[in-house]
C-alpha cells in the first residue's frame, strides 16, 4: 500500500518533506564555509535545487548540486542539537535518504527529519544472526515515547524497540545483517553519538490525550493524563 492510499488527506494538503526510515545510500559530509557538503546521492539522482535529503536523520535542502551531492547551508540549532557538526568536521559518513513521494511504499515509518535529541550507544553487541545496541537518550525528557515494538528513528534508519528501561531513557534494538551492512550502524561503538527522532504516532496520541483530558471536565489547571487507567482509555475510544 502506497503512502497516498495510507494518508489520503496528504494527497491534498502541501505538508513539508516526509521519510521513511530506508536508507538508499551511505555518502560523507565535509563542512565548507558556513555551509555543509554531502556527497554519495548518486543511487537516487538526478537531485534538483530545492530538494530534501534526510542525512544521518536531518531534513537538508539542496541549495547547489554539486557532483553526486549538494550543499545545504545549516542552522546553529541543527548543528547543537545533532552531530551534523562533528561529523562534518571530519568527512564522516553519513545515511542518505531522498524525501517520500506519495506513491511510495511506506517501507519503514513516518520520519519527518527533525531530530529530537542525540543519544549515546551503551553496548554493542554481536549475535549469532543479528546485532543488539543499545542507546540512552541526552534529554530523557524523550524517553515517554519509547515503548517495546514501537518505532524509532536512530540516524535516519527506522527500528523497532526491543526492548526498554520503563521511563524509555534507555533501549535496545535489534539490528538484521542488510541494515548492518547498508547503513552506518556498522561504524558504532560504545560511546559514540546518533541523533534520534521519536516516532510522531507517540507524540500525537500524547497530544490527543492531553485534550480528552481536559475536554473531561478539568478546569482546576492539573494534568489529569497522570490518573490514566486502562477503564479511562477504554472509556475514552483508546481499547
């Protein structure tokens, strides 16, 4: 199923640039000036001016093309919150992901290339048939939105919660061999940092019981989503 028959109302609406957490390519990003080059789009040319790219899971847009790559000029808020920076500081490698169209399939899970917060890799480990990483979030502000089989953008590539601490600060995944092999996931040892994106479905239906519960009746100013029970969200359409 296409993402058009999946979301028909972004058929209508212009929305800005989605992902989906499959990374087409493995390319390198270099600073230059107060911009930044990335190169190694060539599996997903031609680019043109204006388009977006998600590298390492941050939305860039293409302000010049240049060979197999382009140059985006990047924010001093992209470059605190993400390790754009350092990366680019060294030539390090980077996934690339052109921005969804609507007629694709949704392969991995809506990313919008906003990065929330970075995290830091607590263990690596080597199993007989995949990896398991395990990361802790810089801001565990972001650990409300992680849950086991939930979605996660960790460097622009959609994963799947193994498991998790229970305020979510803390999770592993499990990685297969192609994703291994495709990405930069490879390169990861303990004490490195990726960015990560919390998977929007988590942040709407927050968002959604935030207003149930105060279309309930609270007028006093309280967060009454602290009293949820399983009667309540099945009381409220949740079961």
């Amino acid at each position: 199923m296409s993402a058009a028959q999946l979301y028909p109302i972004m058929a209508r609406e212009p929305l800005g640039a989605m992902f989906t957490g499959l990374v087409q390519s493995v390319g390198r990003i270099e600073r230059r000036a107060g911009a930044v080059v990335v190169w190694g789009c060539a599996p997903f040319a031609p680019l043109a001016l204006g388009d977006s790219v998600a590298v390492d899971g941050v939305c860039l847009t293409a302000a010049e093309l240049i060979a197999d790559g382009f140059r985006a000029d990047v924010s001093e808020e992209t470059l605190r919150r993400t390790t754009l920076g350092r990366k680019a500081d060294r030539g390090g490698a980077v996934n690339l992901e052109p921005a969804l169209r609507l007629s694709d399939r949704l392969g991995g899970h809506l990313v919008s290339g906003h990065v929330d917060a970075t995290g830091e890799v607590t263990c690596v480990e080597t199993l007989p048939h995949s990896w398991a990483l395990s990361i802790r979030w810089s801001d565990p502000r972001f650990g409300r939105y992680v849950c086991e089989k939930a979605s996660i953008a960790v460097d622009g590539i959609s994963l799947t919660v193994a498991d998790c601490s229970a305020d979510g600060t803390t999770f592993s995944l499990a990685v297969i061999p192609h994703t291994w092999e495709a990405t930069t996931l490879k390169h990861l040892a303990v004490g490195d940092t990726v960015n990560l994106e919390a998977d929007q479905l988590a942040r709407y239906a927050e968002r959604l019981l935030h207003a149930a519960a105060a279309d309930d009746g609270n007028t006093d100013g309280q967060d009454k989503t602290e009293n949820l029970s399983a009667s309540w969200l099945a009381a409220h359409g949740w079961s």
